[in-house]
DNA sequence: CTGTTAGCGCATTCAA
DNA sequence: TTGAATGCGCTAACAG
C-alpha cells in the first residue's frame, strides 16, 4: 500500500481511507488513489486488515448435513447475499459430540470470522453466550426456536396445513412418518408432529399410535416405514411425511405394493423438493433459499449495527398435487 | 503470546516454535510452553500468522451449484479431509461470466487461500496460470480433464458400462437424454454421450437422430425429453439417462402414460443418486464424496511439496435394479 | 480534508 | 537449544 501512497502523492492513511469507501477523503482524492491502485493492480492484504483491528468479512456457515437438498438450498441463499456484501463464506459441517463442542470453543476466541450463521441445528445457550461474549455475531436459519435472531418457516403450521388438508378431503385414519435426525440430539423440527398429534384429538381422528412412525431421515426409511403401515390389518388412507423425501420414499413402496395414489391412499409431504413436483407429490411448500438470503441479510445488519428482527418466519404454502383425493368410500 | 511466553519463562520465538510443532526446541520446554498456553486458553492469531508470512491454511472451492446432490456430496468429502488436516474451507459459488471472472482475478491476488480446489467446472488454462503464478495451488474435481491435477471418474467409461448394459439385454433402438448445463460454457462430462454415439456405431444401433435429446439438468426436463421420446412413431425399447435426476423424470413420463419398466421399456440413469435406490433404478454408481476426499488430500499433498498424481480416475460400477431388463420381443 | 505515529500478534532471521 | 530484534501490511488515533 506503500508503494501505492507514494505514487498518488498521499500518505498512506489516506489512502487506507480511500481503498476503503471511508468518509474524509474529498472526491478527486479517492478517485486519484483508486486509479494508482487499479493501475498496481494492487489489492489490500486482508490478514493485515484484520490484524489491525478490522473485521475479517467472513462469516462461518454452520450446517449438519451438506448432501441434503434443504441444506445445499439454503447455502444459495446464504452465498448469494453474502457476496453481494462482499463477504466470504467459511463452511463448517459439524455433527454432534466431539467436534460440534470443538467448534464452539476454538472458532471465536480465534477471530477467524465477524459472525455465525447456525443453519438447521440449534445451539445451546451456554455456545450462543459464548459467541455472543466473543463480540461475534450469531444468526440462526431453519426450523428451531432460539434464544437469538432467528428465521424459519412456522414447522406447526405448516403440518398443520397439510394435516388439514387430509381432513378436509375426509379423511380420518391418517398416519404420519415422522423424521429423526440420529445427528441430531435436539430435534429442531418437532412442530410437523406436534401438528398432527394435535390434531388428531382436535378433529377427531383415529388416534391408533400404530399410526405414528418414527424414522431417520432418508427415502429407504419413508418406504420402511410405509410398508409398516401398509401391513396394519387396517392401513391409513392418507399418510403425512415428515418431509418430501420419506414421502417419495412412501409413494414407491405404495406402487410397489399395486396400489394408486391417491384412488387407495393419499400421500402429503413438506418441503417441495425439486423432484416432488416431478412426482406430482402433493406437499407444503417451503422457500428455502429466501430463508438462507434473509438469514444472511440479518446477521450482516447486525453487523453493522442495525436493528434485527428477532425472530423471522417465512409463510409456507399448500402446494395439491396428485398424491392427494377422498378416501375411498368418500 | 507474549503473556504465554513469559509464564513459560521462554522467549517468544521459542514459544512460536512450541506451539506450531517445529523443530529446535527441548521436549521440556515444549511441553511447558503448551501446559502455559492450555491454562490461558491461548490460540494463536491465524490473521497474524498469516501476515507474518505464514499460510492462510483456508483452501478455497468453487462450484457452479449448491443445491444439486453431487456437489454437496462432493463437499461432504472434502471437508473431511479438510478438517482433519486443521485446514478452513472457503466456499464460492461461482456461475459463468461476470462473477466468475472478477473470482479468478481477486481470490489469488488477494492471498486469502492456499489452494482452490474446482469441482465441476473447468478452470481455463488463463485462470489455472493466474493461480499458480500467484503460488496458488489448483486441483479438480468432478468431470473434466484439465491441464492440472484432477480426479473424476471415467465418464466415457460409465457412459459404456450403461449402453453395454442395454444392448448386452438386446435393445438395439436406444435413447440417450442427454444433460446440457445452462450455468456453464463448456459442457465437462461429454463423455457419457460420446459413449452412447461410439455405441451406435460400433454395436449396430439404430442411428435415427430423434433418439439423441439434449436438455437441461432436472427430472422436469428429463420427463419432457421421455415424453417426446414416446411421442415418436416408433419409441425407443430402451433409455439411457445422463444422469439419475433425469432417469427419475424419465420414469415418472412412462408410468403416466401408463407404461412399465422394464416390462415395455428400460432405463438406466448414471450417479446413483440417493433417492434412485428407492425408486429401483438401474444406475451406474460413482461414489463422489470419494472423490471429494482424494481432491483435498492431493491438494494438501501439493502444498506439502510432495508429489501429486496427474489425475486419478476413480471406478464405476453398474447397479443392476429394477428398470431395466430385456425388451419385449427378445 | 490530510498526514504522522503507533501498534495489531506472530514468524523469522541472526546471534549467542 | 534459545533469545532479541525486525518486519509482515494495515487501520485508528490524534494532530494539523
């Protein structure tokens, strides 16, 4: 940057205050130092900026899962906003146990990031203080409540439209496959069964407990977990899915079993993957993207200063597709 | 530092030298140099190690997606090896044209990484040199051949082993839906379809044009491509799929219209996506987070001055399921 | 509006 | 094997 300073005739502060977009510098100034500086091709040393007592302009991205649709969607969003802002994004897959605890208590006290986007898990009270007192900002994206800024989808209500939406085709024995993360020691998304148990008492439902399965999050565990239902001596004659996935996963052990959705069973998922609407899956549909922008765009506010939303819930929508029709004898 | 050192009753450049592992130092005076640091709760500043001359120890990697299976499977494998060696990963997506060009010119100028690792896309021969004359390590990943250390599989291979697949069961009028990527200028894996018309050729199929369709990347699209397939005056016995995501649009095209795998037609998809266990599709499976792995430990080779394997071409297998089988008059 | 000065925290010479 | 000194490149006070 020296040399750069010498070359326009400025001091370095100067310059500094130039490269920068900082006030104080009359106009033909910072038009004359950023000209040199295009000419040197020169480009600030980021680690010295940082060490000087400046930002790092780069935020951590905490995520559990990398291979799962909702994660990877969340991450455009993430990417898109952060860029635009000029900041880098630092992933960290962490999982639970060991290494979870080792990022929580190595990533701050190292600087190596302004702040942290949480995504899909929720972090404990004593990790978020922990960021919070290491003046690092923390945001969280993806179906949890936390004690700090927040953005997701209501999770009961959007199982609650899918739920009422097989009730209102007249349907009373309903099953739902619920998902587990077994990476997960909290379960953020409780809200998509908590609908269904609910509503179960409250619009009179079958409430057999043979019809409430748990399992992992996966399309083999939704078609277990169907072919379970399906050998009841009475099955259900709608099924709500967790999610999309176990829902695929349902619909095909359904075919295989010669059975025609929605003429034999109807089928509901949340999330609206990228295949469903292939599938022609009935489901409730999410915008995962703008959860991940928004999120981003809260945490850069917060920032630099501003006020945030505390809490941020994206509206969820009921997306009919083939997978859903009255039962069978209306 | 300072603090640790003079609890220690050492020097700082002995303290330096304690905490990174190096040489020249008593095993005593080591070991108390990093009891001191423990008490303190002392970690070094990675901004001040890099200023000081130092590496960044961040690695870079570009993808073109976020949201497509393979990508974040690919990053599951790399930010194994990337944890594992204490290296940070910075994440880019970058897409063709503006922003992908303004990526090359500042990320090595600006020493914010080590390395960059570049999956699914190629990097031009301007942008390779750019990154290692800036003492930038490159290394890629995910189809394509490029001019410096690289894995992928064999994507001509894995074209083969499908066609074969299909003509050794007796199809002789086979399809290809072929992928074409929107985001990206020069089209990395045209091997597969390469495999397909070399089988035309060479295992006498039947070369009629209409049986070649190219379109973007999604199961919609691969429905569409499946449906003008149907549409022809004389359908094709047997489809091959560029990749999963395609095949399973392909699938869903042929139950609507009432047909059956592999009954009246076949199928065979390439990657082995998650979702293709479930749905019976005959694939050929590469195992990407492998290759996500083997990039990063090659990158971290090169950085470590070792020798690096040009390109390392891992194997494919074909997963015989349920959507393909012989056509219908043998 | 601009310049001068003083660190930021570490790795690395070169001596001892 | 250890220590003292130097500089990495920049930003932030403070002065002018």
């Amino acid at each position: 940057m020296a040399d750069v300073a010498r070359a326009a005739g400025v001091s370095m502060a100067t310059t500094s205050r130039a490269l920068n977009d900082q006030p104080g510098v009359a106009p033909a100034t910072r038009e004359r130092v950023l000209e040199v500086a295009r000419q040197h091709a020169y480009v600030v040393s980021p680690a010295a900026s940082t060490l000087s007592g400046g930002a790092t302009r780069r935020i951590a991205v905490v995520v559990p899962h990398l291979s799962r649709w909702f994660f990877g969607e969340v991450l455009e969003g993430i990417d898109a906003t952060l860029r635009g802002a000029g900041y880098d994004l630092m992933l960290y897959r962490v999982g639970e146990g060991a290494d979870r605890d080792s990022f929580f208590e190595l990533l701050p006290a190292r600087r190596k990031v302004d702040g942290v986007l949480v995504v899909g898990i929720p972090a404990s009270e004593a990790e978020q203080e922990r960021l919070t007192t290491m003046g690092v900002q923390i945001v969280a994206a993806g179906g949890q409540v936390a004690p700090y800024p927040t953005v997701s989808i209501d999770d009961h209500g959007a199982g609650r439209q899918a739920v009422n939406h097989l009730v209102n085709l007249g349907h009373r024995r309903i099953a739902m496959i619920d998902a587990i993360d077994p990476n997960a020691s909290h379960w953020p998304v409780a809200g998509r069964a908590l609908a269904f148990t609910e509503a179960r008492e409250e619009r009179d439902l079958d409430p057999d407990p043979e019809l409430f399965q748990r399992v992992p999050w996966s399309a083999r565990h939704g078609a277990e977990a169907m072919a379970a239902l399906l050998a009841l001596d009475e099955p259900p004659t709608a099924v709500l899915a967790h999610s999309d996935e176990l829902a695929i996963g349902a619909l095909h052990t359904i075919r295989r079993a010669g059975l025609d959705t929605p003429r034999d069973i109807s089928v509901v998922g949340i999330d609206d993957h990228p295949l469903s609407e292939e599938l022609d899956l009935t489901t409730v549909r999410q915008d995962v993207r703008e959860q991940g922008r928004l999120a981003a765009r809260m945490l850069l506010d917060g920032l630099a200063g501003l006020d945030q939303a505390p809490w941020t819930v994206l509206p969820t929508r009921l997306v009919i597709r083939g997978t859903t029709g009255r039962p069978r004898q209306g």
